[in-house]
C-alpha cells in the first residue's frame, strides 16, 4: 500500500490522463501523451447505423478501457478491472479498494457530475475518472479534465457509473496491483506505433480506421439531399462536438498523439519519429479548420462559410494526409 497523498494532474483527456495519474502514483513517471501512445488511442470510426443521442456515432479515439489496459500490458503492470451488474456491490468494491488507500479508476456518464458546467453535462458514458477516497460520506474525486480535486455524493456516483444508452459503462473500475522494474519504455512505444497502423490502415470493413474518414466524408457531402436542413445541421453538430468537446480541442486526440511521437522521438533519439509528430500536427491543424467551416454552417454563418461539397473535401485531405503518415510509419525500422 502507498503511503504517499494522490496527486492530481490535470490532462487534456480523461483515459490517457488517469492513466498517467494512476501509474504516477506507483512510481511510474509516465507523461499523459506517451500514455495516450503507448496505449494505441488514436482512432477514427464512423457508425451511421449505431445512432447515438438519435445521431450517428463518430468517435476520433479508441474504446474505452483500452488505453490503461495496452499500457498495462505493455510496461508490465498488474491491474484489476471489474464490471458488475448489482450497483450496492459495486460501491462496496469501491469501497474496499479505497480503505487500502489505492485510487480507483472510473468509468460513467459525464450527464450525472454534478460538479462540472451544465453545457457539458450530456448523455456520454465513457469518461473517465479516479476515486482516491472517502470523506464525510462523499467520495474524493480526480477528474483529469477539472483544474483542481472534486467531491461527490454517493447516489451521483451511483448514476454514473450505471447509466443507461451505449455504451452502459455497468459499473466498470479499474486499478493497479502491482509494479515491476523490468519495464521496457523503448519496446512499449514500438508496440504501440504498430497497433496504431494496424488500426488506421487494416480494418477490411469501412466503419473503421482511415476508411471510415472518407466514408464519413461522402456522408457529409450527401446530408443536404438526404437530411432535412435541421436534421443536416444536428449531424454535422454531432460530429463536431465528439471532435472539439469529448476530444481534447481542436482535433486534439492528433495533436495529442504528435505529441507522443515528439517524446518518443527525443527519449529514443529518432528523427523520423519527431519529423512525423510535426506533420501530425499540420495535419491537426487541418482537422481543427475542418471543424471551424463546419460549426460555421451548423450556426448559419452568412459569411466566410463554405458548401457540405468543400467541407467533404476539407475531410478528405485529412484522411488522404493520414493515410500517407500511416504507411509511411508502418514501416518503421527497429
């Protein structure tokens, strides 16, 4: 059992920064990034038949639960992951791992935190946060996006993490068990850029990967025939808000992974990883103006606003860009 206080670290996303906050608290000095790299988290997929919230689901990161996992795994840590379906022996588990003094990782419904703004406390389940004790019946909460530590009530921590709609996070925690010193940081990173090509360029069907870029590309530029104006707009808004809100900004989950192949570059001193972080981040850049024209038309701009037809191609670029980064970084030597 540690000894030593939690110390929260706010991050720009909420599982790679758990991540980071977890194992920083048994010793593993571990930058939210090369978490988020480690982990494989960079994704795209695009669901039109999974409608979420009424709307097709889009999502710019992979599953959650998979970034602390992969990053178990991949430095040789122990963990403990759990799902139940009765809710009192869920807060009793919690419980438990929290008498220890351990911190326990969360997964819920960012709908049911009292503590963060009304405007961004919608129906989503897989955020991310960490219970590291109880006081006066609350629990002691560090929630990676929040500047400083927060409390909750039990029946909202119970809302949370069993709520309703997909994914149902069914009471899912996580934590550590136990470390080795037998890390290898420099096979972790090799491991995680593989998987992240695997799943950008493999998946044979075209809801997944960079596929599912130009699909969503074409979907958009066949909204204005196929979709009522309103309809058209709450789409793309859809799309948007999982990019710029449930993202970290800004397409962020690209400038986040650039950011690991920065810190990959300099740890292992490679310079190809650090030229490919720089063109990650152009194309970042490309994304985050793909969201601007298209918040434009969703606000009924009347000026400086472009047509679903170009704003498909701004897309395109994207994904034609990535689809070149990705091979190239598949070939990797090592």
């Amino acid at each position: 059992m540690n000894d030593h206080p939690f110390i929260h670290l706010q991050h720009a996303h909420c599982e790679s920064g758990v991540t980071s906050n977890l194992l920083r608290h048994e010793g593993i000095d571990i930058s939210e990034p090369m978490a988020f790299g480690i982990g494989a988290g960079l994704f795209f997929g695009h669901l039109p038949l999974l409608k979420i919230n009424g709307v097709p689901g889009t999502t710019y990161r992979i599953w959650p639960g998979a970034i602390f996992k992969r990053v178990a795994e991949r430095l040789n840590v122990k963990i403990h992951a759990e799902r139940f379906r009765d809710q009192g022996k869920a807060m009793q588990a919690l419980d438990d791992v929290l008498a220890t003094g351990k911190p326990v990782g969360i997964l819920g419904s960012v709908f049911y935190l009292p503590y963060l703004p009304e405007a961004f406390r919608f129906h989503f389940n897989a955020h991310n946060l960490v219970a590291y004790g109880k006081q006066n019946n609350e629990y002691l909460i560090s929630d990676p996006i929040m500047e400083g530590v927060t409390r909750i009530a039990p029946e909202d921590l119970v809302k949370c993490r069993f709520a309703k709609g997909a994914p149902e996070p069914k009471g899912f925690m996580y934590y550590v068990t136990g470390t080795s010193k037998d890390m290898n940081m420099a096979k972790a990173i090799e491991q995680g850029i593989k998987q992240t090509c695997f799943f950008m360029l493999a998946p044979p069907i075209p809801w997944f990967g960079n596929k599912a870029i130009f699909l969503l590309a074409d979907r958009i530029k066949a909204y204005p025939k196929k979709l009522p104006p309103r309809k058209a707009a709450l789409y793309l808004g859809n799309v948007i808000r999982m990019q710029e809100e449930i993202g970290t900004g800004g397409a962020g989950f690209r400038y986040l992974y650039a950011a690991f192949l920065q810190e990959a570059g300099q740890l292992l001193k490679r310079d190809d990883l650090l030229a490919y972080s720089a063109q990650l981040t152009k194309i970042g850049d490309d994304w985050r103006n793909f969201a601007y024209s298209a918040a434009r038309i969703m606000k009924e701009r009347t000026s400086d606003i472009v047509s679903y037809d170009e704003l498909s191609e701004l897309l395109k670029i994207c994904g034609r860009q990535e689809l070149e980064l990705f091979q190239n970084m598949r070939k990797l030597a090592w």
